[in-house]
C-alpha cells in the first residue's frame, strides 16, 4: 500500500509501495521518489534519482529489493570494436539505501575474460570464456563464448573491465560485459545480449532506521567493504498493510470480529493466505492454542538453531576480516621463504588462548607496557604460557607486531625469549610465547630482597648471558638483527635465574654488507644512544651502548633515569662516566658488589662499561668483544672462589687431624687465615658432621 493521502500507488501494471512513492511528500526520501513515464504504454516507472527503469518491487518478509533494467556493456560501436575503450564503470550507490544484491551473475559475452572490481581496484569476481561459435544454445554455465560467475557479497560499486583470450588475440570481437540476476539457466545468451541494450539487475533496499518497533528488527548487512546498518520489517499473522508505515500493519478484516481466534489457509494462486475465524469451541480453541504454543516453541528453537549458525557464520567472516587487518597476509609473505620460520610459527585461534587465559582474566596480567598486556596461561597439552596482547589498532603500525614474529621465528639461542606463535583472527594481534618465571632484571636489581640477594657472581653470569645473545643476533645469525631496544626491563629471568632476552618489536634485520639502519628515532630514554639520537642512523654499537646501561646498573643498582641526582647527572649513564673520571667509582656502587668482588675484577668490569657507554660509536667494543671480557672477568672471579675454598678446606683438613691427634674430646678451636680474614670454627661439632 502507499502513503495514506497519495492517490496513485500503481504506474502501469507496476505497484509503487511506500517507502517509493510518486509525487511529493509519497516517498521516504529523494532516494525512493519514482517517476512515471508516460511515453511509453504501458507507462514505466523510473527510480529518480538512479534513473533506472523499474521492473518491479519485492516486499516479502525476507526479501527488500527493486528488480531494474541495467545497461548491457560492451566495446562494440555499430558492429565495430573499439580498442581503445576505457573500462565501463557502473553507477556509485556509495551514500544511497541502495547495495548491489549477492544473488546478481557477473556475465561476460565473447570471448574474453572479464573481470569485477570494487573502488579500491581489488578484484571481487571475475569468469573466462573460450571461443566455439558454431555452438550458439549452451548456457554461459559451459563457458563457451560466455561466461558467468556469481557474486560473493553485496556492493556499492563495481567497475568492469575485459580482455582477449588467447584464441581472440589477433582478430578482436565485440564483448560485452554486465551484471544480471538469474542468468544461469538462460541459454541462448550470445544471441539475446546481441540484440538487447538492457538486463534485469536486482537492487536490494535497505531502512538505515527504526520504524515501527512492533514490526521491524535490525538487520544489518555486513560486508568487508563496511556494515550497512538496516531494519527489516514484516507484518505479523494475520495483519495486513505495510509495515514500513507507522502503525501501518492492522488485523485482517476476517479476523477482526472473532471470538475463538483467526485461522488462515494458503492460496497457491493468490500466493496469500485466506483467514477465516474459528467455529471450534472454547476446548477446541484450547487445544489449538496448545499446539499453536508448541509450533511457536519449535519455530523459537528452529530460529535459535539458525541463529547459532548465522552467527557462527558471521564470526567466522569477523575473524577473516581480523586476520587480514592484523597483517595475517603480510606475516604469510614474511616467512612464506624461510621454512624453519614457517614450522615453528603455529598460528593459534582465538578460542584456544581465551580458554588459556580464562578469558583474559585480569588476575593473570603478569605485566603492563607500552604495546601491549601479558598473560599468564595455560594451553590444552598443560604447557605454560605467556600472551601478549597488543594495543595497537592502528594498522599503520602492525609492522612491529609482524616484525616481533618474523624476528623471533628466525632465532635459535638459549638466551632469547622463545616464541610459540600468535592469533590475528582477534580485533588487536596476540603473541604466544615461552613463560619466563622470574620477572625481570630490573625488578631482580631495583627491588631486591633480603631472601634472594644479588651476588656479583650472579651479576656477571647475566651480563655473560645477554652480552652472547646480542653477540649472536650481531654476528652468528644468517641475517644481523639489531634489537633496538635492549633494557632491563626487556630481560627476563627463568626459574633459574637465567637471562632471555625478549621484545623484539622494534628489532631489524639487515643484510651483511649494510653498516646502518636509518629510521625514525625509537627507544627508551636512558638507554638511546646519543649518535643515534642526533643522526637517526642506527649501528651494532647502538645496541652496545644500550646494553653499557645496563652493565652500569648491575653495579650501582641504580635506575637509568633518577631526578634525585643533580641535572647533570640525571643519566645514570653521564653520573657512571663522570664518576669514573673523578676516581670516585666506588662511591656509587652497589654495596654488595664491594663487598664479594675483588677491585682488580670491578675495575675491569668498569672500564668496559665506560667503553660501551663512549659517545664515539666506532670506538665502543663489539659486542663479541664485550662477551670475551665479561667472560674472563667471571672466570678469574670463579678462580679466586676456588683457592679461597681450597685454602678453607685446607684448614679445616688440618683442624680436624690435630683433633684426632688430641688424648682427650674437649672442644679445640682451630682458625684460617686468609690475604683478607679470619675463620675460626668449633672442629668438634664439624667433625661429627663429617663422620
């Protein structure tokens, strides 16, 4: 029915439903104002605003379309082919309630292929065809001399292009190209395209707003191109009229006056029902009502079963979507060539690392920082694990997400974060990997303890153990990698207290003859070497001079960055040179690395960090320079460890003997000198013991 008020609702044998309408105020909106031409006769109906021909307008509960005539392309021009023919561009509906329907064929006439792209150019749909002229009744389903596809989803655009077979090539035809509904069963199709300038297209409509709440629902359309928000309306039983119109569905007429309630039957010939009201009695009605009530509960648990598989449907299209924002496609082009990569990157779904974080629970964060939040978890195989969540949306900066997988992948050493594999089918990217136990470096020396004290012994293991990490990624990897972002914080600690080195979001690779990185200045202040700052040309000694940092805060246990030194020396850096300078090193060390380190291995532990902390990038060490240093340095300190304990033993030998020497078993008290103290013990006790 049309708007209350508008007298003319047909325009030849085509009824014009509201939201259309002819003349003012019929219609919902320019978009749905139909003309009625009256130059032709029967007169046509033309949607305005498109200025396309309507063949009719479908309003059933489930389908909202307008079947329209659509032009037939082709580079043909009088019989003649034109070779210089642009490609033929379809009308925009970007910024109207109207999509190019999914059930529309995609028709290519000739022999060519033809091809169907969106306004960013990205190929949606596309058939070829080859040439036989001497058959003229296949249908385009055979392929021969013309083709047909249909379309995946529906579109606000669409431009079409052709190109010659190879049979073609040499001796062009006319082609001819366009989307038509329903064209798969048409045989014949060369012929009729020949001699027609039009095909039927269906247009479907969408009501981006809420009309009546008693008769509409939302329905919105999702495509990959965006969602279109749309409501879907319908009378219920037994109501007629037009639910697109306030209080525009009333009780039939035959229903209206019924006590015992309305009945319907269908009418194959009318395709409507015919309602009539109820002479059963009061128990009869009852009993319908009961079963009405059963057909009513098996529809609501046949919609909730098509509703899980919808959805269903639609999270699987969500999460396809997902992957492809999250550089699924760029992390497959990454490690696509290297096959150990590939292996050793599992790609997890979202369900799997849900359940492993118990939703991503806030009582498994394990810690918070600038690119994402980690969670504790555990997989099904009972493998505990670490989840980075990324907070990056900004698709511009996926690079370093992408980059963090790809770098790991390539990685094989003991004192590197392992990584398991990530999830990009969620809305921000997920890393899995290895669960490293003890925290942090910074945590271990910045909040130490009493229980677990840091000794220099274990001080210089862990600067052995990330000097030969970075010494690897520098110098025994196929490719060199540049961490870019080394730091105390990025080194994590096992049950063992073993370093591993982690976050390699910002890390390059680069090839064997390239000296630098140019890139835009990323780091943490504190640690960013000065050269790179003012050139933006990052080096091997960038990382050098980083990881000179954190030699310096192993031995003061001090923090990069303190605004309780003087502004000169805000630097833990510039406060270590310039007390290095001033002989007053041992002023601002740690208090037990005075006490268990000998000074000749401070010193030397020292001046190395001074080497690596210099200004001058080409006169800092290696960082394989670095590791044989740290590494002799811990070697003479295990040395002293072990004369001192020989000395000690030695001592207690001699102790031991003298009291078993002794005529009596009264306590002897036995002492050791060392170059540095005094051991006296009660031997006796001792002597129990080791018996």
């Amino acid at each position: 029915m049309a708007k209350p008020g508008c007298e003319q609702d047909h325009c030849g044998d085509i009824l014009i439903p509201y939201p259309f309408g002819m003349g003012k105020s019929c219609y919902k909106d320019e978009w749905f104002s139909i003309s009625c031409s009256h130059s032709f006769d029967p007169p046509k109906p033309i949607l305005s605003k498109l200025n396309l021909e309507v063949l009719s307008i479908e309003m059933d509960r489930f389908q909202k379309s307008v079947m329209v005539n659509s032009p037939i392309y082709s580079n043909c021009e009088n019989g003649e082919v034109e070779v210089t023919s642009s490609p033929w561009q379809s009308r925009d509906l970007w910024g109207s309630p109207f999509l190019y329907s999914l059930h529309n064929d995609l028709v290519g006439v000739g022999c060519h292929n033809v091809l169907l792209r969106d306004r960013n150019e990205e190929i949606m749909a596309g058939c070829a065809s080859t040439c036989d002229k001497s058959i003229t009744t296949k249908g385009c389903l055979y392929g021969i001399n013309c083709c047909l596809t249909r379309l995946q989803e529906d579109l606000d655009f669409y431009s079409l292009s052709t190109t010659a077979s190879s049979s073609e090539r040499g001796d062009p035809d006319c082609t001819y190209a366009f989307l038509a509904y329903n064209y798969n069963n048409v045989s014949n199709v060369t012929t009729i395209v020949r001699d027609a300038k039009y095909a039927p297209l269906l247009i479907s409509w969408l009501i981006p707003e809420q009309v009546d709440p008693q008769n509409c629902v939302d329905d919105t359309v999702y495509t990959s191109r965006g969602n279109y928000p749309n409501y879907r309306c319908a009378c219920n039983w037994a109501e007629e009229g037009n639910p697109y119109l306030a209080h525009g569905c009333q009780v039939v007429r035959e229903c209206a006056n019924c006590r015992w309630g309305c009945d319907g039957r269908y009418n194959s010939s009318t395709y409507k029902y015919d309602f009539y009201c109820s002479t059963k009695n009061k128990s009869k009605a009852l009993i319908l009502g009961c079963s009405i009530s059963g057909g009513l509960l098996l529809l609501l648990i046949f919609s909730f079963g098509l509703y899980k598989v919808v959805r269903k449907q639609l999270d699987i299209r969500v999460k396809k979507r997902f992957f492809k924002r999250n550089g699924g496609l760029l992390l497959q082009q990454q490690i696509s060539s290297d096959k150990i990569a590939f292996e050793k990157t599992k790609i997890f779904t979202s369900d799997e690392l849900e359940k492993a974080t118990d939703n991503f629970n806030k009582n498994r964060i394990l810690g918070q920082g600038g690119q994402g939040t980690v969670y504790k978890g555990m997989l099904n195989d009972g493998r505990i694990v670490a989840v980075k969540k990324s907070k990056i949306v900004d698709e511009n900066q996926l690079e370093h997400f992408i980059n963090e997988i790809v770098i790991l992948s390539q990685i094989n050493h003991r004192n590197v974060v392992g990584i398991l594999g990530c999830c990009l089918e969620t809305e921000v990217p997920l890393l899995v990997y290895e669960f490293i136990s003890n925290g942090t470096l910074f945590q271990l020396i910045h909040d130490q303890n009493s229980e677990f004290p840091l000794s220099w012994e274990m001080r210089l293991r862990i600067a052995l153990e990330v000097s030969g990490a970075l010494s690897y990624l520098h110098s025994a990897c196929s490719i060199p990698i540049y961490h870019r972002d080394i730091k105390s914080t990025n080194i994590l600690l096992d049950d063992k207290y073993k370093a591993k080195v982690s976050d390699f979001g910002t890390s390059r690779s680069i090839s064997i003859d390239q000296t630098h990185l140019t890139t835009i200045v990323q780091g943490t202040f504190g640690y960013l070497d000065p050269e790179y700052f003012q050139s933006s040309q990052f080096t091997e000694k960038s990382d050098v001079y980083s990881f000179g940092v954190v030699l310096v805060e192993l031995l003061t246990g001090q923090k990069p960055i303190s605004s309780t030194r003087s502004p000169e020396e805000k630097s833990l850096a510039t406060h270590f040179i310039l007390s290095l300078q001033e002989s007053r090193l041992f002023d601002i060390l740690d208090a037990r690395v005075v006490k268990e380190g000998r000074k000749e291995d401070i010193m030397t532990f020292a001046k190395l960090a001074g080497r690596c902390l210099n200004l001058n990038g080409r006169k800092r060490p290696t960082m394989k320079e670095v590791t044989t240093e740290i590494d002799n340095i811990r070697v003479s300190a295990l040395h002293l460890n072990v004369d001192q304990n020989f000395q000690e033993n030695a001592c207690v030998v001699t102790e031991i003997t003298e009291f078993l020497d002794m005529d009596d078993t009264s306590t002897s008290r036995g002492s050791c000198l060392d170059d540095t103290k005094e051991s006296s013990f009660d031997v006796q006790p001792l002597l129990f013991n080791t018996l």
